[in-house]
C-alpha cells in the first residue's frame, strides 16, 4: 500500500517501528558519530567503480539510513531536522530506493569501516536496514525467492529431501566404480561420526561431482564421516537479507543435527559465505 | 576593561560551560540507555589477538597515520587533521588563560605559539571550507550543520589569532567577539556535529573490541604462518 507525503504507508512505519527495536548501542555510535570528513570515500569499491557519482560514498550511502535515525530517535534531528539533514519514509516507493541502497550499493563489506577514523560502522547498520525491509517485504527478487525456500523447505534452492537422499547415493555409487570397492559408502545419518559433512545446495541440484570429489578424500583418508538427511544447507541467506530470525533458523537447523547425531566435528565444503555465516548466524549460544 | 567584555570573559563562558555540560551528560545518558549488542559468533582467528588488544589497537589509530589505508595514502589530509584539532585546543585553553592566566601572554613566546597553532588551523579551516564545497563527493555528504560548523569554527580561530596578545588598547572589539564566539560554540557544540570526540571513545571501543574478537584488530603485517599465537 502507498500513502501520500503526509500519511505514512503501513511498511514504511513498520520499518521506522521496528528500526527502534533493532538498534544498538554500537549502531547509534556509528549513526551519530560521522563527520562528514570522507576518508572512507575512496576505500569502497562501488566508488572506485562508478568515478564521479558521489551516491556510492559510504557516508552517502550512510546518511539514506541515518536520515531516518536521526528523525526518529535522535532529538536532534527532531528538532533540527533539515539542520541535520534528517528524513523519513512515507511511501513503499521510498523503502523500494532505500532497498537498491542497501542492497545495491553497499556489499557490507567493511572496507570503509577500517578507514573510518572515528570508527564508524556502516556495514552494522547497513544490514540492519536491510533486516527492517525484509520484515515489510522488500527486498531483492532473488534474494526473497532462495529466503522463502530457506524457511519453508530447509535449503535455499528447495531441493526435497528424497531428491537430496536420491543424489546422494547416486554419488555413493559412482564412488564404489570408481574406488572399484562396491562396499565404499556416504553414510547418511550415521550416528557418533567423527565429520558431519554438510554442503552447498548447489552442489545437490547442479553439479553433485563435487560431492563424489570430497566423498573421495574421506574415502582415501578413512575418515568417519557421515551427511545429514536434514540441516545439510550451510548457505545462510539470513546473511544477505538481514533476517536475523532466518539467519538464526539456518545456522541452527545445521547444529541441531549435529548435536542429533552426536557428531564430533562439523565440516563445511566450498562456499564464499558458509563458513562465516554457519558460525556467526547461529544464535543459540551452544558450544562450537 | 568594561563590564561587557568582563562579563563575557567571566559569567558568560561559566554559563555556556555548564550548559555544555549538562547537554553533554544528557547525550552521553540517551547514548548509555541504547541496548550494547551481543556478538554472536564465537571468538575467531589466529588466537594471537583478544578484544582487549583489539581495544587498544583501535583507540591508538588516531595515533598511527601508517595504519589506516586512507590516511596512509593521504598523509596531507592527515596532517590537515592534526594541526586543525591542535588549534582547537589552544583556542579553547586560550579561552581559559586571558581571565584566569593573563601573566603568560605577557610572554611573547608564548603568545606566538598560540598564534602558530590556531593561525594554522585557521588556513586549514578556510581549505576544508573550499573543499567543501568545491569536492563534489564531500558536498554531496555535507550538511548545513557541517558547513556551519566549519565556518564557525574557522571565524573562532581567526579571532582567537587576533585576541592572543590580550591587548585592549586597541579597543575591545576583537576580544569581545572572540568570547562571544566562544560561548556560542561551546553552547553550540553538543547539538552539532563537533561533538563527535564525545563518541570517539565509544565507537572506537567497540569497534576495536568486535574486530578484537575476530581476529582482524590489530591488523597482521605479517603473513598467518609467521604469527605466534
Ligand atoms: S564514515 Fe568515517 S570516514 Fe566516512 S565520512 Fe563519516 S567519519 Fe568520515
Ligand atoms: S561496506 Fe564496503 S561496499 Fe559498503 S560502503 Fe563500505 S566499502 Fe562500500
């Protein structure tokens, strides 16, 4: 739903409700703390790619979200409003040109952070607003389609679970011919397995060589090792589109399995994003 | 000495402190009542840095110009910063010597140092000025409070240039405006974006406590393998 200028759209007060609730104090010192000195200018890429379009700077990037802090929770935005360049949201048209911010402009990547000389994080508060326009909704077409399959079938490409098992053991006998050992296995669910071994979804429905690959080194390490029915998925777009509930989903469906299956280790195979987003996304505290 | 120029060197200044002051322990108490954000992920990296260190570290790079890649490759911007910053503190303790400390500017040393550090930083102002607004990346980031910031801050260091002999007998005109500009940037201060040092120590802190945490703070020269843990 769109409203005009001087009513607010039912997204965009969710996102202006909502931006209170997810605030930190580590954020609200990076939104109050920049002065506007533009020494992290040259360090993001997006500058060095896009020469003369002072929209890609960090600090401008910056000041889309911080605008909206600065008008709804910092006085002195309210007061001083133009003052301070403070701003809000009124219509969905407008979080749709926040989002290509967000999303488009920035990869969270922190390069401006570690030139920040006051210290200023854009990357935290960047993904902040990111997780307030996924709750409305909005977000990439792309990355709402592989989220909604992350929550509803439990990996981001929604391959079944008869699919992944079929795959599976269609790896375990390519591995017997080539290992010329018809007792060569993927064990699936093996409980108290030194590895739990999980991958990308990708690896599943588009080129499951690599799973034979590593199936392989464990074959000729004699590893102990086994792949999980369920929680296999180590990709997290919970990483991406700044849904901590998601992220926190995914991360843990893979620890709960291994907790399930009472593995000692959990290995995770190629991803530009597995790796840290199992280990970081996960928020149940558990040992690991 | 009249009695205007003795009020705003005296009563003025006290008024403007305290209610520095006090907009000061309000900010900082809105600052403290935000929730401090959990880290989620357990400790990472080579085991040869923690968060303390990384504390540490993040504080000191105001410090190390070689450390950070944007002032590293722009070592004028950075000296820029310094001298701008120094003539921040020598107007501000100037501001305290001529009613409190009058006997050492009959020191004419010392009353050109003063003039050094905060003439410097009055040229720096007016280039920050023209950088301002000429650099199409700065103006685009710029807000008034930050162009109102730096034009006061840089009329402040010409006044305070002008007003470091301490001399009157020329009339009071300069030294009145320089108290008058005083009181109003420090009043002014703590609603703009000068009062970032009041956040400085925080956001340093948790950035150097976070990237601690991960391994990254302080930053390795020196290839992982190399690294005792
Ligand atoms: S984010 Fe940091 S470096 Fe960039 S403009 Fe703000 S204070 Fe300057
Ligand atoms: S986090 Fe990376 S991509 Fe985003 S603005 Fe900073 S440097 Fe650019």
């Amino acid at each position: 739903m769109s409203s005009t200028k001087n009513e607010r759209s039912y997204k965009a007060q969710k996102v202006i409700d909502r931006m209170g609730q997810k605030l930190t104090r580590q954020m609200v010192g990076s939104l109050t703390a920049c002065v506007h000195c533009g020494m992290c200018t040259d360090s993001c890429h997006y500058v060095l790619a896009n020469p003369g379009d002072p929209t890609f700077a960090p600090a401008y990037k910056a000041d889309r979200i911080r605008r909206l802090f600065k008008r709804h929770y910092d006085w002195t935005g309210k007061v001083f409003p133009k003052w301070v360049k403070a701003g809000s949201v009124f219509t969905d048209e407008e979080l749709q040109e926040l989002k290509d911010i967000v999303f488009g402009k920035c990869t969270n990547c922190r390069r401006c952070t570690v030139n920040c000389p006051m210290g200023v994080d854009l990357a935290t508060f960047n993904r902040m607003a990111r997780g307030l326009l996924c709750y409305v909704g909005i977000m990439p077409e792309g990355v709402e389609y592989v989220a909604k399959e992350q929550w509803e079938i439990g990996n981001q490409m929604g391959v079944l679970k008869e699919d992944y098992v079929e795959t599976i053991e269609w790896q375990e006998e390519e591995l017997q011919s080539e290992m010329e050992d018809p007792t060569a296995k993927i064990p699936i669910d093996k409980p108290d397995s030194n590895i739990v071994y999980v991958i990308n979804p990708r690896e599943i429905k588009h080129d499951p060589r690599s799973i034979l690959d590593a199936a392989k080194i464990f074959y000729a390490a004699g590893e102990d090792y086994t792949m999980p029915s369920e929680g296999w998925d180590m990709t997290n777009f919970g990483l991406f589109n700044g849904d901590d509930e998601l992220g926190g989903a995914v991360a843990g469906r893979v620890y709960d399995k291994v907790d399930e299956l009472r593995g000692k280790k959990l290995v995770i195979s190629e991803c530009g994003h597995g790796y840290r987003s199992t280990r970081c996304e996960d928020t149940s505290k558990r040992e690991r | 000495m009249s009695n205007l120029l003795h009020l705003s060197e005296h009563t003025l200044q006290e008024v403007a402190l305290v209610l520095m002051a006090t907009v000061y322990y309000l900010r900082i108490r809105w600052f403290l009542k935000w929730p401090l954000g959990k880290e989620r992920q357990p400790a990472t990296g080579l085991g040869d840095t923690n968060p303390k260190k990384g504390e540490r570290y993040s504080l000191g790079l105001i410090a190390k110009p070689w450390a950070m890649e944007s002032t590293r490759s722009k070592p004028f911007m950075y000296a820029q910063f310094v001298v701008f910053h120094l003539g921040v503190v020598a107007s501000i303790t100037l501001s305290f010597i001529i009613p409190y400390g009058p006997g050492l500017l009959t020191s004419s040393m010392f009353v050109s140092v003063i003039q050094v550090l905060v003439g410097a930083a009055c040229i720096v102002g007016v280039m920050r000025i023209i950088r301002r607004i000429s650099n199409p990346y700065i103006r685009a980031i710029s807000s008034p409070d930050d162009h109102f910031s730096l034009i006061l801050l840089t009329s402040w260091f010409a006044f305070a240039f002008l007003a470091a002999p301490n001399d009157i007998s020329g009339g009071e005109g300069i030294m009145l405006t320089y108290f008058l500009l005083t009181a109003f940037f420090l009043m002014y201060v703590p609603f703009s974006k000068i009062s970032h040092y009041l956040y400085y120590p925080f956001t340093r802190t948790y950035l150097g406590r976070h990237f601690g945490r991960r391994g990254v703070f302080p930053i390795r020269r020196k290839p992982a393998y190399q690294v005792s843990k």
